[in-house]
C-alpha cells in the first residue's frame, strides 16, 4: 500500500513539474511575442511607409518623364525598373 502512495505522490509531483514547466514556457513565448510585436511597430511600420512613399515618389516622376517626352515629340519612355 505504501508503494501505490509512493508511485501517485512520484507521478503527481511529476504532473505538478510538467505544468510547471509549460506554464514558464508560455510566459516566455509571449514574452518574445510582445517585444517582436513592439519591435516590428516601432521600426518596421515607419519603414515600411518610407518605402512606400518613396515608390509613389519614382513612380510620379516616371509618368511626369513620359508626359514630358510626349509632348515634346520624342518616344515614351520604357519602364523597366519596376519588372
């Protein structure tokens, strides 16, 4: 009788650590969750705004040089920057 208490105290405190252990790995996972959320918003949003704005920037002078070479009677110009 005294080995089945001893088994059930080995395999509950065995339980007991396992939770243990994955309640300390979900803390962590969110952890890293959080700081790459916040990383990416810091850093990652305003880049991604320059770099759009910079390609609306190329791409108005680009059509800006194609109307220009058309009025002036030369031929359109190729975009090939942007394949």
């Amino acid at each position: 009788m005294a080995e089945a208490e001893s088994a059930g105290n080995t395999m509950s405190s065995s339980v007991a650590a396992i939770a243990a252990m994955a309640e300390k790995l979900a803390r962590s996972v969110g952890k890293a969750a959080w700081q790459a959320g916040t990383t990416f918003l810091v850093l990652g949003l305003p880049l991604l705004f320059v770099v759009e704005r910079e390609m609306q920037i190329q791409q108005m002078e680009y059509e800006r040089n194609s109307q220009m070479k058309t009025l002036l009677g030369g031929p359109p110009a190729v975009n090939n920057s942007y394949y």
